[in-house]
C-alpha cells in the first residue's frame, strides 16, 4: 500500500460508497491507477469464486481445511490461518467491530501461526463455525464481508493489477487471470508463485523472439492481432492474447508438476482454472463488456458470469428475492423441441378423444338400429 505522509488523517483508508454496489465496499487507493469498471471486477472476483466454490457467488462464510498445508481456507478467495491472510480479515474486522469479538479468543493464536507459517488448527477449534456464523449474522455479517473485501483488495487484486499495469494488459481476461493465477500461486518469490510464471514467460519469449506474434508497420509502430502489445520483465514485446495464451500453457504444467511437493496432490486436479479462461480466449471476447461473459464451469461444462447483484448481494447467504435468476435458459432449444412435442402431444391426446367420441357415435348408432328392427319385426 502507498506510504502516507504523517499529516495524513487515513480519509483515503476509509470505506465508501460504490454507486454501482448501493453497498458500501472498501475501495483502496491504488497505487497504480486500474482501468477497469465495476462489471469487470465482478466477473473477475465471480470466475475465481467458481474455481474455488464451484458457482459464481462470493462465499463469505467458506471454511475448510483442504488439507495443502495453509490450515483453514476460509472466506471469498481463501484466506489461510496458516499463510497470514486471515490474520488480515480479523484485523480489519476488529477496526470495524473492536474487540472483545466473535474472533477475540483466537486472536493471539493466529497471530502465531501467521508468524510461524504453520498450518496447525489443533489450537483454533470451532474455527469455521464462527467465521460461517459470523458471515450470516444480521449485524455484524455485512462488517465482516466488508473486512473480507478490503483484503481481498489488499492481498490480491490491487497486486494482479499492478503487475498487470507494469505488463501494460489492456484486457479484462488477461487482467482476471492475473488476479486469479496470484490467488492460487501467491505473490513470493518461489518457482511456484505467479511471478516464477511470469519469468518463465518472459524467458519463452526472449529465447523465442519469432513467437512473440508482432508486426512493425511502415511508421515504426508495433501492433499484434488482439490489438494490444504488452511488454514482458525482459523487454520482449508481444501481442497481449499470445503472451496470455502462452503464460496459461506456463501455468497449467505448474499445477500439474509444482515444485512444492506439498501442493502438487491438490493443484493436480484444478487445471480447469485456466481451461476456462482458454476457453474465454477462444471466444474472443477479451473485455467483458456486455452481461454475457462465458466461460467454463469446473465440470468443463459452459456458464455465463454475468455481474448482476455486485459484490455483497451475490453472497449466497444473502442474495435478494428479487435478483434475477442468472440460469442460462436455452430459448432456442425451447422454441424447437419443447413446443412441437407439446403441439405433438396436443394432437394426440385430441384424436384419442375424437375416436372415443367417434366409436362410442357408431356403436350408439348401431345399437338403436338393431333396436328399431327389433321393434318391427
């Protein structure tokens, strides 16, 4: 975070109101200013949600111990007690609601753990319970979601745009990759975090100068086929799509062979993380502008992130009656199959009546026939 001056009164740190929102959310003030709307942070923060929680709302009241040596994952991008960033969400938390808290008797505990690095929970029992608990509760929830979202802020989206500004990414999905690559990664210095990615990027493109997909028009400028040249840490310019299509390729072989033994058995199985973002690269929609923003699910099946509700009311423990439903209804399908079988099943059930109707008139007939001839002879 920016370093203020002593004179400073902290206003920049306070939260304030987001028009889009009509809820009050923490807004930072970023070091480098972040070219994107609110819509396109949404879908950002909604597509690592679904990686993490298989759908595309923001759960606040998560918590797991996943077993990969960061202790209890918990909250909207998995702030570990055993990495630090849970730390951070009580610690915002008790600016908001000071302490004694739901959280106080755990307090110097994570503190250590933090400290430690060290993924123990035998000294943190019940921790779930209250971090669900405190997430639904009618006055203190809406505080704590507001804690979570300032160090989500803090921990990893103003860090993804950041390197995402210094890269010059002009895109959505390239930016949202960022943002959710250093939430899996992390932000070190080890092989495995995104900036190991990065450099092993970087490196492909300057041993590979041909790749770097470019063009030098007449007047000396550079231009690529997305429309947009970046330029990696070592000085390569490159099209912006083929370097996020080639840093994806970096990214998926690090999950299936990391170099920490330790999260290699769960990352394994979570390439479908940047399967989905190649898929929205396939589509070409690089900026996420319009409400139909498809990717795909952790099943590979298709879903739309849309960013209807914001950030607090797409929390699943508190979304509105009257938001809409963000079921992707399939009309077309609707028009061509169910309607003709319905006509079908329309005409059937009306023949099975006009030939009751038609056999009981015959034998009806029949009948006062052979009574009549009954009747003269």
């Amino acid at each position: 975070m920016s370093n203020n001056s002593s004179d400073s009164d902290g206003s920049d740190d306070q939260p304030t109101e987001q028009s889009y929102n009509k809820t009050v959310v923490y807004t930072p003030n970023y070091p480098i200013p972040i070219p994107m709307d609110d819509c396109q942070k949404v879908k950002i923060y909604r597509l690592t949600s679904l990686y993490e929680n298989s759908d595309i709302y923001l759960h606040f009241g998560y918590c797991q111990n996943l077993g990969d040596g960061r202790g209890y994952t918990s909250g909207i991008i998995g702030f570990c007690t055993g990495t630090g960033d849970a730390l951070q969400v009580i610690q915002a938390y008790n600016q908001l609601v000071p302490q004694p808290n739901e959280f106080s008797r755990y307090y110097d505990t994570i503190i250590n753990l933090a400290q430690n690095q060290d993924d123990d929970t035998s000294n943190i029992p019940h921790w779930c319970q209250i971090w669900e608990a405190v997430s639904r509760d009618p006055d203190n929830g809406p505080l704590f979601r507001q804690a979570q979202m300032q160090i989500a802020d803090n921990v990893d989206y103003v860090p993804a745009m950041n390197i995402s500004n210094n890269l010059g990414l002009q895109y959505a999905v390239s930016r949202g990759q960022m943002y959710d690559a250093l939430v899996q990664h992390g932000n070190d210095t080890d092989p495995d975090s995104i900036l190991g990615l990065l450099n092993r990027t970087a490196t492909y493109f300057a041993q590979n100068p041909n790749a770097t997909n470019i063009t030098t028009l007449s007047n000396g400028t550079k231009t690529g086929p997305s429309g947009s040249v970046i330029k990696t840490g070592q000085g390569n310019q490159v099209d912006e799509i083929t370097w996020l299509t080639r840093f994806l390729q970096v990214r998926r072989a690090d999950l299936l062979n990391p170099s920490d033994s330790g999260t290699a058995s769960a990352w394994k199985s979570t390439t479908y993380r940047v399967d989905s973002y190649s898929y929205a690269v396939s589509r070409g929609d690089y900026n996420w502008t319009s409400n139909m923003t498809f990717a795909l699910d952790n099943d590979g099946q298709l879903v739309n992130v849309t960013c209807i509700g914001g950030f607090m009311a797409s929390d699943d423990t508190s979304i509105p009656e009257q938001l809409p439903s963000e079921s992707t209804f399939n009309t077309p399908l609707f028009l061509e199959v169910f309607i003709p079988l319905m006509i079908g099943l329309i005409a059937i059930v009306a023949f099975i009546i006009w030939w009751k109707c038609f056999r009981r008139r015959k034998w009806s007939e029949s009948k006062k026939k052979g009574f009549m001839s009954e009747y003269w002879q």
